[in-house]
C-alpha cells in the first residue's frame, strides 16, 4: 500500500528530526531524502491539485478519496521540498495543495476542515475534529507554513551534498 499522505509527512519531519541533531551528515541526508519523497509523493496528486489517499499497486486500486491529513501534510512537505530544492514545482504543488484545501476542504460554512472529499468532492460524513485530525495535522500544518513564511531564510539549504 501506497500512503501518499505518510510519504510526504516523513519527508519533512524526518528533515526536521535530523535539523534538530544539528549532525551535518544526518542534515544532507535527510534533506535529500526528503527531496525524493516529495518527489514520490507527486504521483499521488490529481489534475486538480488534491493529493490521494491510498493506492494498492498489487490491484492497481486507487482510493479515490482525498482526506484532509495528506492534504495538509503535503502542503508543509512540498513547500519544504521547495525551500531547501528552489525548484519552483514543489512551490507550485504547495500553492495548489492550498487551493483545493480552500475550495473544497475548508467549510466555509460552520468552520474548521471536513475530514475529506470524496471524489465526486461531496464532503466524508466523518467528524471534523479528532485528535489526528484538528490539533495535529490541519493545525500543525497551517502553523507550520506560517513559521516558514514568516521566516523563510531559516529553512534554506545552504548545500545539498
């Protein structure tokens, strides 16, 4: 099984794990490595920029639905990609990702995120908050992508070996 969503969260929190040790070795391997899981993470995205949930490559079975958790992990995990990378497509994923949280994620009627979207975009009918879902992924990622917003030479890679 495939989990789009766990692949691009692992890129970004392994970074941050090995940033933490302030090992330099363990710094440009983690970043590379979250280079190719961002990359990996590509093929989960649809043309309308949300990324799947699952895909079962024994069946070649697609879960056509886009949970808000992957969404948000790729949102941080694609513009990380990009600050330490400058390639310009991982900023485009992470605007896009942002685009269909807003469109079709985000309630804009009685607030907070639905869990997702079915592929018809008709919301899950499952809770809107949970402990995996509000404080930790949505929250952490919205709260994420402000910090390196606000302070964005921080996170640059200042080489990639």
């Amino acid at each position: 099984m495939i989990s789009y969503g766990h692949d691009i969260e692992a890129a970004w929190l392994l970074q941050e794990c090995a940033e933490v040790t302030e090992d330099k070795t363990y710094i440009d391997y983690f970043r590379q490595l979250a280079l190719k899981l961002a990359k990996a993470a590509t093929e989960g995205l649809d043309k309308d920029g949300g990324l799947w949930y699952e895909y079962e490559p024994a069946t070649s079975h697609l879960i056509k639905e886009k949970h808000s958790w992957p969404q948000a992990e790729a949102l941080v995990g694609f513009f990380n990609a990009w600050q330490i990378s400058s390639d310009k497509e991982f900023l485009t994923h992470s605007h896009q990702i942002w685009e269909f949280i807003k469109q079709h994620i985000k309630d804009s009627k009685k607030g907070e995120w639905f869990w997702g979207v079915n592929e018809d975009y008709s919301p899950m009918q499952k809770d809107k908050a949970g402990f995996w879902k509000c404080p930790y992924h949505n929250s952490r990622a919205c709260l994420e992508i402000i910090k390196r917003i606000d302070n964005p030479d921080s996170y640059r890679a200042k080489s990639l070996t």
